[in-house]
C-alpha cells in the first residue's frame, strides 16, 4: 500500500489497508497508525498504554474527530470547557471542530480507538508528533 507516497490526496479507487500497512507516529505516550490520509479524511487506529496520556491536541481547524473505543478505558479531558467523559469498550464520542483534548488511560490495558477526523487534520501533524510526513520532507 502507498497511502502516503504524495501525503494527502483525493481518493480516486478502491484502497485496502491490510494490518502492518498503515504508517506509525507516536505522540508522547500515544501511538497512532494512519489507514487512510486523504484531502477529506483522516481515518487511523489509537494506542496508549496502561497509565499513558496523549499529548494536548490543539482540536482540529473546520474538521470533526470521532472516536470509537475498542478496547480499554479512555478518559477525554476537554480543558477550555473543563469536562472530562470517561469511556469504556463499545463507547464512542464525537469531538467537535476546534475542541482542544487529552486522552488519558487510567487502566491496566492498552487502549485502542479507531479514530476518523473529517474532512481534514486541520493543522500540520509534525505540530502534534514532531515527526514530518514523506509530504512534507
């Protein structure tokens, strides 16, 4: 699979991505594997380890994030409105645009999410990882 040898694009066929495909970053304690990076989605899979937190995403720019929680405990904090919503396996949760949060794992299991954010990131991802993408070196 190239997903990313041009970094986002429109999709213009069928894509599969099969398990080892997607491409790795890690973000602080969290690990995230992108599937699918087009013009008009995001769509990736969400670790973080037992006692882990994810580094403050910043919310994203004129672009929606779901969640769907897999496996594990996730706790998403919501600083600029001072809320935290607890999530359990089977639980998902809809971050609005600009919605600046923290995911925590309070457990004693990995978390994993599948994540989708739509229609773009909504700010360059190097700014959440420090990593630059193939796009962008």
């Amino acid at each position: 699979m190239d997903n990313f040898k041009d970094g986002p694009r429109r999709a213009k066929e069928v894509q599969v991505c099969r398990k080892n495909d997607g491409r790795v970053y890690t973000a602080k304690d969290e690990v995230f594997t992108i599937n699918f990076w087009t013009d008009r989605l995001l769509f990736c899979l969400s670790e973080i380890p037992a006692g882990g937190k994810s580094p403050r995403d910043p919310g994203h720019k004129d672009a929606d994030e779901a969640y769907y929680i897999l496996k594990g405990t996730l706790v998403m904090e919501f600083p600029a409105i001072d809320r935290c919503e607890k999530l359990f396996a089977g639980d998902s949760i809809l971050v609005p645009q600009g919605q600046p949060h923290i995911m925590i794992n309070p457990g004693e299991e990995t978390t994993i999410s599948v994540v989708a954010t739509a229609p773009n990131l909504g700010y360059d991802i190097s700014e959440l990882t420090g990593s630059v993408s193939e796009s962008e070196a």
